[in-house]
C-alpha cells in the first residue's frame, strides 16, 4: 500500500506539514498581534525603495570646510589632505588674521557659484554671512588623478596680497 506522506511519482517520503503551535499566553491580556496573511491582519504598504544619500558637491563640501578654517571653528592643518601647492601657505595666512571670525552670529554659506574653466577644474565664489554682513570668498578645486577634489587657490573678500614670487 502507498504512503500516503509520500509524494506522487518521487518515491520518495515526505514529511507531513507541521502543525501550528499556539501563540503563547500574554501576561497583559492583549490580543496576540495577527499572523502575517491571516485573514483581516493589518497589512504593512510596500516599502518604496530606498534613495542612496545625496553627495554634497565638492564646491558644497570645500567652502563648509574654508568656512570653517577661516572662522577659526576648525584648525588650518585640517585642510593639509584637501590643499594642493601654496593654497595651504595661503589658507594658513588668512587664517592667522580670521577674516571670517565673528562676535555674535556664526558665519554661514548663503549662496555658491561656480565657473568650469576645464573638465577638472572649478572656479567657486560663496557669499558668507554672519547677520547682516556679506563677504565673498572664493577658491580653485582641481581633480586629481586619483579623483579627488583639492583646493589650489583661496581668497577671501578684499585685496589680495603680494607674493614675492608672483613677480
């Protein structure tokens, strides 16, 4: 006589379906939470998927971080791996005077812009301010080979200084 656990045609036996354990007794008294495809269970709505995290762009990124040197909330020597030739000599010079140190209200970037001599290259200006005074600041980004973004120039509002090798 055939097994009837076994599956038709296999010849081999299965195992019958085990049974469904009672839901354990709750101490509160509450209803046990409905099983999952249970009749009249609250259904969860399909989860769109996820969005990956914007990247902020590196004229976002580098001014954040200008701003926060020449503020004097974050040290010069932070921008060592970010700065390329004399933009370190440059920024650790305008840092020493703290053109955008303020009494009062913290110095925000308000607006950027930007200008794209070549593919790799960014020329950026950002208007700061701290309530109710606007500076400019404004700086070159260039890519490197290894893909990164490094600062090679920045200046701050105002007259630049004169470097003796300029000349």
């Amino acid at each position: 006589m055939p097994d009837p656990a076994a599956a038709p045609g296999s010849g081999t036996a299965c195992a019958p379906a085990p049974a469904a354990l009672p839901a354990p007794a709750r101490a509160t008294g509450a209803p046990a939470p409905a099983v999952p495809g249970a009749a009249g269970a609250p259904r969860v709505p399909a989860q769109a998927p996820r969005r990956p995290v914007p990247q902020l762009r590196p004229t976002d990124h580098f001014a954040e971080l200008l701003l926060g040197v020449l503020s004097g909330r974050r040290p010069v020597h932070s921008m060592l791996r970010h700065t390329v030739g004399r933009a370190y000599d440059d920024l650790a010079h305008l840092a020493e005077r703290g053109p955008l140190r303020t009494r009062g209200a913290s110095p925000v970037v308000r607006d950027i812009g930007y200008f794209e001599p070549r593919p790799g290259a960014l020329e950026v200006f950002a208007r700061i301010g701290a309530g109710d005074r606007l500076r400019a600041m404004a700086f070159r980004l260039e890519q490197g080979r290894d893909l990164r973004w490094r600062c090679t120039a920045v200046e701050v509002g105002g007259p630049r200084r004169h470097r003796a090798d300029d000349d």
